[in-house]
C-alpha cells in the first residue's frame, strides 16, 4: 500500500471529469435544442448546415420577392379592370350615338362624357403606382424578379408592362369634336361621335381598345399564375430543406434525454466512488494505532 499517489482515487476523478464533460454538453445540446452549438461539435455537419440555411433564408426570400411580383401584377390588373369598364361604358355610348335618330345637341352630350372617360383612362394609367413605381406609364419593362437563392437567370422572371393611354390604345377623345371631323380609325386616334359615319368608326376603334386591354390583362394573368406556382415549389423546396438541416443540426430530444441521464446517473456514481477511493489511506491510520 502506497501513500503517496493514491491510482484508484485519480482513476476515479480522471472518469469523473470525463462524464461531467459529456453531461455538460448534453446539458447544452438540450436546453439550446441544437446537436451543433459550435464548430467542434461537428465540424463538417456545421458546415453543411450552414450551406442548407443559407439556401433556405434565401429560397424564403424569394418567395416573398414572388410575392411582391403577384401584388405588382394585381395591382396592375386592378387598374385595367377599371379600363376596362370605362371602355365598355366608351362603347354602349358609341352605339347609342351611332342612332340617327339623336340630334347634335345629343351626340354632344355622348361626346362630352366619352371625353371624360377617355381622360380617366389616360389618368389612371399616369397614377397606378405600386412601391412608388409607375406601372402603366410604359417605365414599368425588363423588370427582373429574384425568385431562387441563386444568381443565374434561372432563378428570375422578367416582367413587362406596356404603355397604357387613351391615345395609345386609340381611344382619345376630344370635347370641340363636330360632324364634320375626321372619321376615328383614320389615324388621329380621337373618338368622335358627332355623326352616325364617325360613332361608327368609333365603335370599331373602342372594340380594337377592348381587344388591347383584354390581351394585356390575360397576359398580366398568366404572369401571376407563373408566380403563384413560383411560391408553391420555393415553399416546397424550404420545407424539404428546413428538413434535412434539422436532421444535421438540431438535437434529437429523447435520445439526448437517455444519454443525460445515464451521464448523470455515472456521475453521481463517479462521485461516490471518488470519495471511496479518498478514505482508502485512511487504513495507514489504522497501523499506527
């Protein structure tokens, strides 16, 4: 028996340390929720997390720059709704002058709201703005949406929105029009209905306009489909991601929970060992008497 170096009492402390190392990390990894808290805890697996998470705020990202587009579209769409009723408005007011049996006075009446009308159009087309941006005064081309975590032009969507006013779709007004004026569609783009031959030619001219506005909401429409499906697959690809990250990264709370407590049940029994392994020299004493 030796005095001087007690072996069972350092083995005993040298394990103790040991699990008191392991249970304080398990410690950790429980109350953070986490498996990986730093770099050694898993090197190459932080590592890959990190490349996962990025992908996925940038993939989130995107979705909400889809997002914006979708409302960009909408509010685009909104306004050319409106167009739209004021052209058919434009139209019945068309034909009901086209009806010989008004008079001047009439036709002057109709031709005095068509101008209105064709103003609001040209008005409204000045004023929709989304995010202070103007979306029908023709500035609103090549307009590239960021949908993908990546840089390449796989991962945008080009949006343009063509020049909207009343005399760009051919449905200018004036309110001095007369009978005699030029016949609409002859290329002054002014509708004028002060006579059966001109509320003609303007009939077809509101129906050319119709036509216009109807292909530029469709194509508007197609383009918020396109972005609508966009979201659905990015939402889709975050989730699977957000998956497999949490597999790497995140801490496995039943498993950990069996680990800490097997940890603390050797720690409490390293703690008694080493005191054991402490009162073994108390034996000497025991000679000396």
């Amino acid at each position: 028996m030796v005095v001087q170096h007690n072996i069972t009492a350092m083995n005993a402390n040298r394990q103790l340390g040991i699990t008191t190392d392991v249970q304080a990390k398990s410690s950790e990894k429980l109350s953070s929720g986490y498996r990986i808290n730093r770099a050694a805890d898993d090197a190459a697996g932080l590592a890959i997390s990190e490349k996962m998470r990025r992908q996925v705020r940038g993939l989130t990202q995107a979705s909400d720059n889809a997002q914006d587009g979708i409302s960009a579209v909408q509010t685009a769409e909104g306004a050319l709704n409106e167009v739209h009723d004021m052209l058919q408005r434009m139209n019945e007011l068309a034909v009901k002058a086209a009806n010989d049996t008004l008079t001047t006075q009439d036709r002057s009446y109709i031709q005095q709201e068509i101008v209105q009308l064709s103003d609001e159009i040209t008005r409204t087309a000045a004023s929709t703005e989304f995010n202070n941006q103007h979306l029908l005064d023709g500035s609103f081309t090549n307009k590239n949406l960021q949908v993908g975590s990546e840089s390449d032009s796989q991962n945008q969507i080009n949006i343009c929105i063509a020049r909207l006013s009343a005399t760009s779709i051919g449905v200018g007004a004036v309110i001095t029009a007369t009978a005699t004026d030029t016949v609409p569609g002859s290329g002054d783009n002014q509708i004028n209905v002060m006579s059966h031959s001109n509320a003609k030619g303007s009939i077809e001219c509101i129906k050319n306009a119709l036509m216009s506005i109807s292909k530029q909401r469709s194509d508007l429409g197609a383009i918020q489909n396109r972005l609508e499906h966009t979201i659905k697959n990015l939402d889709n690809v975050v989730e699977n991601t957000q998956a497999a990250e949490s597999q790497i990264r995140d801490t496995d709370m039943a498993d950990e929970m069996v680990r800490y407590s097997n940890n603390n049940i050797l720690a409490q029994a390293g703690q008694s060992m080493l005191a054991q392994a402490n009162q073994t020299n108390q034996g000497v004493l025991s000679l000396l008497q």
